[in-house]
C-alpha cells in the first residue's frame, strides 16, 4: 500500500465523486449500487461491466472528466435497458449522505481525474480499510476492486 503521506487524495468537492457499494458476488457476477451527488436514489449494477457503461454515461452527462475520445460500436446511443444516473436537479446529496452508504461486501470511493485513451485514470478508496490506491486503466480499477474483495 502506499504511504498515507503519499497517497492519493479523495476530493469531496469534486462532482464526479461516486460511491460504489458491493453487495453479493457469485460466480462471475458483482452486484450492487452506485451513488452519487446528483441522485438520492441508488443506481443497481449486476455485473462490474455495468459499473463502466454506467459511469461513463453518467461522466459524459456532466461533462467531467472529458473524455479524449469518442465511443463508436455497433450498439451506439443503446442504453434503454441500463439504469442510468439521473443529473438534471443539480446536486441533491451531501458528502457526508455519499459517503454514508455501505456495501455489504466492499465500499469504494471512486474519482476519475481523466478519460484518456478510451480507459479510466483516478484514484480508488476501498472505505472499510481506509486505504487509497492510483490507477491507470479500466482493467487496474476492476484488479483493485477484485484484489479487495477476494481480501474479505
């Protein structure tokens, strides 16, 4: 783990904050909510993939962070059967309301500082053992996320 010196920093103030609360994995699937500042209501996830489809509909929503490329695929613009973050009311949720919310298995805080080269780059807080981690991609946010759980 990293120095709590050096670690990374979790900004309350930023708007793309998210709460991701882990409640039941079987095998193969992860389950869950998602929270953040702009929805009182959680969004249900059923599988780690739908965290991603999620929050990048949700980042491109509020416009931050950018992202520095376009989506393409044959599947474009169909989210009809994915929850998705409702962001017109502005905020409606306190940090301390965000941060509230527990998972059953794993809580993370989540900040995405940038969408660069179709991934992800932030920062992870895993809540219950108050340990921060960076990370670079995609692939390393959901190796975080697994590497937490399976400590449990």
């Amino acid at each position: 783990m990293v120095d709590s010196h050096n670690e990374p920093r979790i900004f309350e103030h930023s708007p793309n904050l998210v709460c991701i609360c882990v409640d039941k994995i079987d095998p193969g699937i992860t389950t869950g909510r998602i929270f953040t500042y702009y929805n009182s209501e959680p969004v249900f996830f059923y599988s780690i993939d739908q965290i991603f489809l999620i929050l990048d509909h949700f980042f491109d929503d509020i416009d931050f962070p950018q992202a520095s490329t376009k989506t393409r695929g044959f599947l474009e613009g169909k989210t009809a059967n994915l929850s998705l973050i409702p962001t017109k009311s502005g905020k409606v949720m306190s940090w301390q309301d965000l941060t509230g919310n527990n998972g059953v298995l794993a809580t993370f805080l989540l900040h995405v500082i940038y969408r660069q080269n179709s991934t992800w780059q932030g920062n992870l807080k895993w809540v219950e053992k108050n340990k921060t981690r960076a990370f670079q991609s995609d692939i390393e946010f959901m190796d975080l996320v697994n590497a937490a759980i399976a400590e449990k």
